[in-house]
C-alpha cells in the first residue's frame, strides 16, 4: 500500500501488500513483491527489484536495474548503483540432486544487510549473507563475499578493502598514528584493530 505521498510509475509492479513510505517514488517497470517495506523519501529506479519481505530504510536509492533479493535489509541512506545486485542463495541450483525442480521449501534464503550511508557501486554483487558496514563504499564491479566494516572502501573481486572512506564517500587521508581527515568535511577519524571509527 503506497502512503498518500508516494508516487508510483502505472507500469511499476507493487504487490498490494508492500508498504511504500510517503514521499518515495517508485519508477517504471520496477517491482515491489508483496510484504516488502520502502521507507520514506526512496527512489527506487526504472526495472529495480525489491523481493518479498524486504526492508528498505528512509531517502534509500535502488538505481536502475537493482535487484535487492529477500531477506535484504537496508539502512537508512543506502545507495545501490545500476545493475547492482544483493544475493539470497547460499549454495544455488534450479533443481535437487534428485533432479526436480527446486521449489520454495527446498532451500533457506539469508540476506545481506547494508549499514546506514553505505553505498554499492554499479554491477557489485554482494553473495549472501555478507554484511555491509556504515557508510561503507563497494566500487563498482566488485564482487563482496565477505563482510564489509564501517567507513571501509573495498574493491575487486573478490573484494578487499583498499582504504578508507568517510560520510561524504571521499577517501580518508592518513594523518599518522591511526589518525584519518576527510577532505571534505574535517571531520577526523581512528583506526584501531583494522576498524574505523569517528572522533
């Protein structure tokens, strides 16, 4: 059910019982599968998917041709780029070893969870279940199979984490001694352990 506010494209595809948040707006030939729930202020893109019962938080973007597979759940101020996609399958097939065709009771969907802030670049895939730390940057193209800590920037396939990145999705510059500044904002930061926290 769209709140008053929300805008849906008519050639978007909302399952009546999803939940669509005042102010979001969902756009053409997206789909929103039944149960799930969309915050308020979202934009989900042309072609996007949000599965069955997935959460999505308040001003979250799916770009285009996202796929965001059950049971995903999302923070507040997530970005997923074009084409991105969140897995549910830990060990897919399309049929049993018997060879019959798999059906829902045969196999446990697991999520990827995504950190408020933190941003999927275009055509990432991230393999269930990995989760995605706060203002955490995936760039584009790579390929998470492990988790991801907060204010991280990882690359590559697979992934692995290559440096830092604040709120404003800026690199860090180190400052020595497990110091950290964003260039944008001042705002300062500590590495400790192989985490990142802020000042």
């Amino acid at each position: 059910m769209a709140q008053p506010g929300a805008q849906v494209a008519p050639s978007a595809d909302v399952d009546e019982r999803a939940t669509i948040g005042d102010g979001s707006k969902v756009w053409h030939l997206a789909q929103v599968r039944e149960d799930a729930q969309v915050g308020r202020d979202c934009v989900i893109g042309r072609g996007a998917y949000v599965g069955p019962g997935v959460r999505l938080g308040d001003n979250v973007k799916l770009q285009n041709y996202a796929l965001v597979y059950e049971p995903a759940q999302l923070a507040d101020g997530v970005f997923v780029g074009p084409a991105a996609v969140l897995t549910n399958d830990e060990y897919p097939r399309a049929v049993t070893p018997e060879g019959r065709l798999k059906g829902g009771d045969d196999w446990t969907a697991v999520g990827v969870v995504v950190g408020e802030g933190a941003a999927i670049g275009a055509r990432a895939v991230c393999v269930a279940p990995v989760k995605i730390g706060r203002w955490a940057l995936v760039a584009a193209g790579a390929v998470v199979t492990k988790d991801v800590p907060d204010f991280a920037l990882v690359v590559g396939v697979p992934a692995r984490r290559v440096g830092w990145v604040g709120r404003a999705g800026e690199p860090l510059v180190a400052k020595g001694e497990g110091r950290f500044v964003c260039p944008r904002t001042g705002t300062e930061y500590h590495e400790s352990a192989g985490l990142l926290t802020e000042v």
